[in-house]
C-alpha cells in the first residue's frame, strides 16, 4: 500500500487528551493538537509520552485539526499508530503468497455486510469472511488482549453464529510492530474462551507484521500465535 509522504513531518509526542481520536503532539516547538485512529488510549498499550511521531497533514475540508499521528519511532523502526490503516494493508497485499491459504482471492472488498455482520474484508471468490484484529506492542513477544473490550466479544459472538451456519472466516491477528514475532493468547480472559469456542467450530486464525518501508506499508512476516 503506498502512502502519501507529501507534508509528512516529525513531532514530539506530549499526550492522549480526553476527547476521543485527539492528542497533543509538540511541532517545532509548539503544541498542536492532533488526530490520532483510534477510539482508545494507546498509551494502554504502548509508552508515547515525548517520543518522536510521523504526522500527515488532514486534507479534508472539514478536519478539525492540522494533522494525523501515523506512526511512532521504535528502536530500528517506525510502528504504525493508525490502526485503521491494517485494513487497507491487508487488502491490498492479500496477493501474496502468505495468504495462499485463503485459497482463490482475486475479489475482495472492504466492509461488506453479510447476515448482519460488517466485515473487515470479504473475500467474494470463495465466501470467506476476514476479520482483522491490530496488535500494539513493543515486545517480540506481545499478550493479546491485554484490555477487556465489549465489542471483540460481541464480534465472536456473532462469528460463531456464522460459522454454525457453515460460513467460511479467518480471524487475522495484524502486529503494527514489524519486530513482533509471537503473540500469545491470553487464557486468562473471557475473549479466549469466546476465541477458543469458535476455534472449534473451524475459525481459522493467522499472524503477520506490518512495515512501513519508505513510502510503502506491506505485510513484512508471519508471525506465531500461541493458543
């Protein structure tokens, strides 16, 4: 997937503020407030507080603010922030010999609905439903989930509803960390025992890492998921 990277400039990450989807980021001296993708506070997941950030200018005539947070500076590499971007990524890279798996996969869409449930991505060649989950982590080895969500829940729910119905669906956990190599399931947690039910029921389950590499943002390796 290619990014725009015209006006892309660096800032000082100061904080998350209450309003949903907005932060504080230090631009040449100065704070400015910003848009960040994600209804949560990343700093659940992962230390922002004055560490250096990409920013994308918002284009949109009716952006509130002057620009994005897209990723943050690891050790040897950016990590992508804007969750929203796995999406597209995947997509877009569902070519490649990785997902091969899938089976035949030329017809793809993003955020169809099928009996009731909005999917990530839909396969349209084999009826196969791909529902993508991002994982924030810093460490090689990352712990999913680390916080409770309602709405992961009622997504297994229903996916296990589909799949007593005979539905074909591929649960993809997406590390936006390209140094991340294992994720490991939490057992002690509601999600897996909902995870583990629809496991049974013949969901199949994948990991990879996402990299941002010059302008381009691709699928950059498989990754281990331990259940």
């Amino acid at each position: 997937m290619q990014i725009e990277t015209n006006g892309i400039i660096e800032g000082i990450f100061r904080e998350e503020v209450k309003n949903r989807f907005r932060c504080v980021v230090s631009v040449d001296g100065t704070d400015k407030l910003c848009y960040i993708s994600s209804s949560c506070r990343l700093s659940n997941f992962i230390e922002l507080k004055n560490r250096t950030v990409l920013l994308q200018p918002n284009t949109s005539a009716v952006s509130k603010t002057k620009y994005s947070v897209f990723a943050i500076k690891g050790e040897r590499d950016y990590i992508l922030l804007n969750l929203a971007t796995a999406n597209a990524v995947i997509e877009d890279q569902l070519y490649r010999r990785y997902f091969s798996f899938l089976g035949k996969r030329k017809r793809r869409q993003r955020e169809v609905t099928v009996e009731g449930y909005k999917t990530d991505i839909y396969i349209n060649d084999t009826d196969t439903i791909i529902e993508v989950k991002t994982i924030l982590s810093e460490n090689t080895e990352a712990i999913f989930p680390t916080v409770y969500s309602e709405r992961a829940l009622k997504q297994l729910s229903i996916i296990n509803e589909l799949l007593s119905k005979g539905k074909k669906i591929c649960y993809l956990f997406v590390s936006m960390n390209p140094h991340t190599k294992k994720i490991r399931l939490n057992a002690e947690t509601q999600f897996y025992n909902e995870f583990s039910k629809c496991v049974a029921k013949g969901l199949m389950y994948k990991g990879c890492a996402i990299k941002l590499e010059d302008d381009t943002i691709k699928v950059s390796s498989a990754i281990e998921i331990i259940k």
